[in-house]
C-alpha cells in the first residue's frame, strides 16, 4: 500500500509548485517508511543521492519525513545556509509537528512546503528566466 494516495501526492506537488512560484530556490520532498540512522543523516544522504546539490544558485531544500518512524528534518544547501539566520527553518518544523503529532502528515508536509517557500522568496526571490531545475515529484525512498 502507497504511503499517499494520488490525490495527496497531488496535493503535495502543488504545494512544491505553488511554493516554488515566488522563489528561485528548488524544493523536494523526499518520502520513506522508516529512519534508521540520524535524521540529519538520512536526509544529507538524499539531498545528495537526488543531486540537489547541484542547483546553479545552490540553493535546494529538502523536507524528508519518515513516516512510520515519525521522525522529519528540513535541510538547506550551502547557497541557502551562508544567507539565512541560523533558525530559519524553526517555525516551519513547529507547525509541521503540530499537524504531525494529530497523524496529518499530509497537512503538515504543504504547511512546512508554504513556510519555506515564504522564507526562501525573502533570500531567493523569484527570477524571471528561471528554470525549475528539480523534479517537483515526491520522491519516494524504499531504504536500506
């Protein structure tokens, strides 16, 4: 059985697209069942693993949530962590974990995708010639 249903995959997609819109920063949301090492860990290991390093401004964010072991982490890229306040994603992990602790992973998942879309137009703002260098899909990790 899928972790999301399409239509809350859909919901998340355009919640990533909407975000993106007013800023040139490239946001991902990576998906697995379970963590088994640190969350921090995990989630540089798919940041790299799904090339989000390589964004021209440096400037990808990935929310990874695993699901079942209820653990979640936003991580930036060099780009985005030289520019922003040392909290800058504080707020957005407290209203995720609001919706996480009533089981709305998806809910809490776009909240934390409009907050960082919010913050990221104040530092990144939007360009108008600008390619969307990653893929909006949720990528969905299966683990080791």
């Amino acid at each position: 059985m899928p972790i999301f249903n399409e239509e809350e995959q859909l919901r998340i997609r355009r919640a990533i697209e909407d975000a993106e819109r007013h800023t040139s920063g490239q946001i991902r949301v990576c998906i697995e069942k379970n963590c088994n090492e640190e969350v921090l860990d995990r989630a540089a290991k798919y940041f790299h693993q799904l090339d989000m390093h390589k964004t021209k401004l440096r400037n990808g964010v990935l929310i990874y949530v695993a699901t079942v072991d209820r653990k979640f982490a936003i991580i930036g890229d060099r780009g985005i962590n030289k520019t922003v306040p040392a909290n800058f994603w504080d707020d957005a992990k407290e209203d995720m974990l609001n919706h996480f602790k009533y089981g709305d992973v998806v809910e809490g998942i776009v909240t934390g995708l409009k907050i960082a879309g919010d913050h990221l137009q104040k530092y990144f703002p939007h360009e108008a010639n600008a390619t969307n260098e990653l893929s909006d899909d949720i990528a969905f990790m299966d683990g080791e």
